[in-house]
C-alpha cells in the first residue's frame, strides 16, 4: 500500500509544478519598448529566477519577453543560442524577480528541455 503524505510533510519547493535547477546565464529582459540585462539564478520547465541588474519599474503581472544566452555556456549541442520566453512577472522584489513562462516556439521548447536536461545530469 502506498504511504499516504500530508501537505504538512510538503516544503514550499515541492509546491512548485517543476523542479528548479542552478543556471547561471545572463538575460535580456524586455518589457513593451525597454530592456534591461539581468541574471539567471535558476530555471524549471515553467519558470526562472532572475537577478536584474539596474532600476526598473516592473511590478508582478508584468508580460515579459526573455532572451537567455547560451552561447558562453557550452552546455547545448544545438546551434541555436538564444533561448527566448515570454510570460509574466509572478513576483518582484527589489532586484529579484520570478518569471512565469513559455517558450516562444517549437526550438525553445527543444532548447529548454535540452539545457534543463544537461543541467540536472550536472548536478
């Protein structure tokens, strides 16, 4: 039989609906005509956390669209790389924001599952 678990045994992490894992990449993040450079902390199948790097006025709700370059890291085999996401803020503070997302196209998706993949065997 299986062991039944409470939401009491479940930490805010386990919440999530996708596991996060340590990236550290810079971001151009745009929102309607403004873009700042930022910093990737972590990234799920369906979020990031990101660092940003100057003033900004964002605030959670945000539409984003977020440029991830892949071209230092030397982690993807594909050719393709700039993983680019749009979505939402679904926090802010000060500098850290969390950004809910999707994958702009079909590649992306590829892309992110490729990076993410690579990323877990990592650690």
């Amino acid at each position: 039989m299986a062991e039944q678990t409470t939401s009491d045994d479940v930490s805010p992490e386990d919440k999530r609906r996708h596991p996060r894992f340590p990236l550290r990449a810079v971001a151009e993040l745009q929102y309607s005509t403004k873009s700042w450079e930022a910093h990737v902390i972590d990234l799920s199948e369906s979020g990031a956390r990101l660092v940003i790097l100057s003033e900004h006025l964002l605030q959670k709700g945000d539409p984003l669209r977020v440029h991830i370059k892949l071209d230092e890291l030397n982690l993807v085999t594909s050719n393709k790389k700039l993983l680019n996401l749009h979505g939402r803020l679904i926090h802010v503070r000060e500098q850290h924001l969390g950004f809910e997302f999707q994958p702009d196209t079909p590649a992306d998706r590829t892309l992110l599952y490729e990076l993410l993949t690579l990323i877990e065997n990592d650690h």
